[in-house]
C-alpha cells in the first residue's frame, strides 16, 4: 500500500486498514469525499470525524495491548527502580511483530540508509527496523567490542561515566540515519549515540523508541533532534 496524503497519521490509518473492515470503511470514507467534495459539507466532515475517532480508538486499543506485554521487575537493577521488561513482548510474536511494522511505518517513505542499534536491545529493535524498511544496520557498542577503528564519545552517568563507539567507515556522510533503542529513560546513552552519528556526518531522521519513561524527561537531552516513542509510561 502506498502513503496516502489525506493521512498524516498513517502509522495508525495503514494498521488500521489492515486490521479492521468496519474501520476500513470509516477510513476509506474520507478520503473519497476529500478527493471529490471540495467544498467540505456538514455530511463530509462527520464521516471524516467518525474516521479518526475510530482510528484514535483503535491506535490506543492496540498500543494498550502491546503495553500490557511489557513486566515491571520492582528493585531492578538496583532498589527503588522499576525496570520495563521487554523480554515478554519480544517473545510474543503478534506483539513483537505488531510494535515493528507499527515503528517502520512510521518510515516507510523516509529513505532510510541505515539503522543504528544501540547496545544490546537496541540491537534486537534497530535490526528488526532496518529488515523491515530495507535499510542497512549499524551497531554502536562498548568500549572494546568493534574489531575495526571506531570514534568514541563520553557521556554522563547518575554516577560516573560511560562510553559508547562506532565504527568510523560505518556511516558515510548525508546518509539518511535512524537511531533506535528499545526504551528512552534519562537520555544519556542516546545523545552519545547521536553525537557519534553526528561526528561521521550522517543525516539524523529521527531517534525511535518502544519505550519512553516520560518522567525522566530524556527528550530534553534530545533538543533539536526529532523524537518517537510508541509507547509511553
């Protein structure tokens, strides 16, 4: 199927085509008053309203579900923190399947040269990502495990540092970059990764997430850079 301009939101219209028929009808019906009813009568605008309630109510349903697929681990990895599990959607295949196609179709038009997969399920969702969109995938990772020259940047830790590098032949200047991880918390990892996507000159689409913990505000680390969660806590 081929992007409809009548859609913005056609992460939620494509799924929703696909998945429902009394949707289908509701999503097809704007479209053809849209191409033909210049005029935009009272008829017209309810059934384009009733679309996208239908389509809000179905986007919220499904991302509900695969949020109910996620298991909170209470004191992990040290007390006081509640750690998202994503293991549990990762091994059901209808969710698993469902947040990446829902994640690359939010892409599909984009031109996407490569993905970057933050280290280590960062690795899982980048590389489902760039299967999907046809794109290649780069791995950046700790110190010591690329076997080529790498760049390397330093970020900040609640307490200490860390250090993050990737290969220096991975990217080639203008190439169309989208970076993903499986969850944005206080933002750290993510930056170092965009400064070194950055340092090779690669064009930054967009940062994606299955996970962001709002609370922690990392998007603000993000400044200037566009961000995507699907799903938010």
């Amino acid at each position: 199927m081929q992007r409809c301009s009548k859609f913005p939101d056609f992460e939620i219209f494509q799924y929703v085509f696909s998945q429902d028929k009394g949707a289908r009808q509701a999503c097809l019906a704007p479209v053809a008053y849209g191409a033909s009813t210049p005029s935009h009568d009272d008829h017209s605008c309810n059934i384009r309203a009733r679309g996208r309630e239908h389509r809000e109510h179905i986007w919220k349903s499904r991302m509900d579900e695969l949020k109910r697929l996620i298991r909170d681990i209470p004191d992990f990895p040290k007390p006081g923190i509640v750690f998202k599990d994503i293991t549990t959607l990762l091994s059901n295949k209808r969710g698993f399947s469902r947040a990446i196609d829902t994640l690359a179709n939010r892409y599909i038009d984009r031109d996407i040269d490569l993905v970057v997969g933050i280290e280590s399920r960062g690795f899982i969702v980048g590389a489902a990502l760039a299967y999907r969109l046809g794109a290649g995938v780069i791995l950046v990772r700790k110190p010591g495990k690329l076997p080529f020259k790498t760049h390397s940047t330093i970020y900040e830790l609640e307490y200490g540092t860390d250090q993050l590098e990737i290969h220096q032949d991975a990217i080639k200047p203008g190439q169309q970059v989208l970076i993903a991880d499986d969850l944005i918390a206080t933002g750290g990892t993510i930056k170092a990764a965009v400064d070194l996507v950055e340092k090779l000159k690669g064009n930054i689409v967009e940062c994606a997430f299955l996970i962001e913990l709002e609370f922690l505000k990392g998007r603000k680390k993000l400044d200037g850079y566009p961000v995507f969660s699907l799903l938010k806590f």
